[in-house]
C-alpha cells in the first residue's frame, strides 16, 4: 500500500497518496529551487486552464489509469479521489489533512499489480496560479529536512528524506522522497519501501508513487516513478490520455 508523505492516502496517510511518493529526477530534490533541466526536455506547453470544468478535463486525462502504469495492473479499492485535500507532515512529524489551498482541481488515482506486490499512486493537482503551486513544493521540501520520521496514527515511516533521481526533464521544480513503512495502520509490523516524486510544471503539479515489500526496491521503485511521472508530464502538454 501506498505511503510517503506529500499527498494522502490509503496506508498510512502520510502525505500526497496513500501517503505517496518520491523521487527526483534531474533535479535537486529542493522544493524551492528550479531543477537543472527545467528548461530542457519536452513538453515546452502546457494547457491555459481558468475554470474548475477546465481543470477536471485536464486532471482526468493526466493522472495515471492501471494501464499508465503497464501490463499487469489493476485498480486498487477505492480506486480515485477528486476532493481538494492532501495529507501534509505537521510540526510534530505527525500526518494531518488540510485542504489544497488555490486549486481549480485535483485527482488521485491508486492501482496495484495482480499479485499486490506493487502498489501505485498518481495525482494531478491544477493550482489557480504558480506561485501557489511552488509553495506546495517548499512545503514539502521543508518536511523532509526536519521530519525522518513520520507517523499517522499507529502507521509508522522511517528513513524519510529527499534523493536525487536522474533523467527527469521538463519540469520547473522536482521534489524526491523516499523511505521505509515500518508499521501499518493497525500497528502491524511491514516492510515496504516507497518511492514519491512530486514535479511542478507552471502551476500543475504532478505526483507519483511506487511501494514495494522488502530489501533492494528503491532502484526498480525510482525507475518506474520516474517513467510515470514523465508520462504525466508529455500528457499535460500533448493532451495525449488512455
């Protein structure tokens, strides 16, 4: 199940998707900071969006289906959540809810593969103006300094801090977390390790989040969020969808 802590979600709640998750491509993984190839890579245009409708069209067709992500996966239940909420990291290291301030519109969709070996998050969320999105960013950033662990309840994640990830290109910002669920919600014992990516394009904002079980899944998990937030990205400006 999904964690991190930048969106909100099923597991532990933490942050943008099942808490979420990480990963930084071609960036410095600061929230504030634009990342080396932001004025590389393609797409170079992204759609002009002024209205709550508009911003639903786009976010439906950029946030990742099952088949976004490749063969083999499947919807997990529930599926998607298209409320204005996100999970943050409060001052205390705890996971709190909080309304997505300055959005027209946000969408998160969670699948799996068949054998529920892998979990996955993808989330679009079109800010009113760039600013507002940046600041979403730095927040986030923020966090990861001060907070390596992070709690929701009885869920518990270790190790949480910013990585660099290479081959991303065509954002404004990037933001790389990752980090080990040591405990679920009922406060059982697990051993997943996550991967969120968080990139920012104008004023939208795109997550991405891969959850395996066991030792030596960060690469694999880095690699696909990766991929899908790339994807994301080629979506917004071709208008391209599944």
């Amino acid at each position: 199940m999904l964690i991190g802590t930048g969106v909100a979600v099923v597991a532990i709640g933490v942050a943008v998707a099942v808490a979420s998750i990480a990963g930084n491509g071609g960036g410095n993984g600061s929230g504030g900071t634009a990342s080396p190839n932001a004025n590389s890579g393609e797409p170079s245009s992204i759609p002009s969006v002024d209205s709550p409708a508009a911003a639903s069209a786009v976010v439906k067709r950029v946030t990742l289906k099952p088949a976004g992500w490749g063969s083999g996966y499947v919807a997990q239940d529930p599926y998607e959540d298209n409320t204005l909420s996100q999970n943050v990291t409060d001052q205390n290291c705890n996971a709190a809810s909080q309304p997505i301030n300055n959005a027209f519109a946000s969408l998160s969709r969670w699948s799996k593969t068949s054998d529920t070996t892998v979990a996955t998050f993808s989330q679009t969320t079109v800010y009113k103006a760039a600013d507002s999105a940046q600041y979403s960013l730095s927040q986030q950033s923020e966090a990861l300094q001060r907070c390596p662990t992070v709690r929701n309840g009885k869920s518990r994640l270790e190790d949480v801090h910013e990585v660099k990830v290479s081959g991303l290109k065509g954002f404004d910002q990037v933001v790389a977390e990752e980090g080990h669920q040591t405990s679920d919600e009922n406060g059982n014992k697990v051993d997943t390790y996550y991967t969120y990516l968080t990139g920012r394009k104008g004023n939208f904002v795109m997550n991405t989040e891969v959850d395996r079980t066991g030792e030596g899944t960060q690469e694999q998990n880095r690699n696909d969020a990766s991929s899908a937030l790339s994807l994301m990205l080629n979506r917004l400006g071709s208008g391209a969808s599944y």
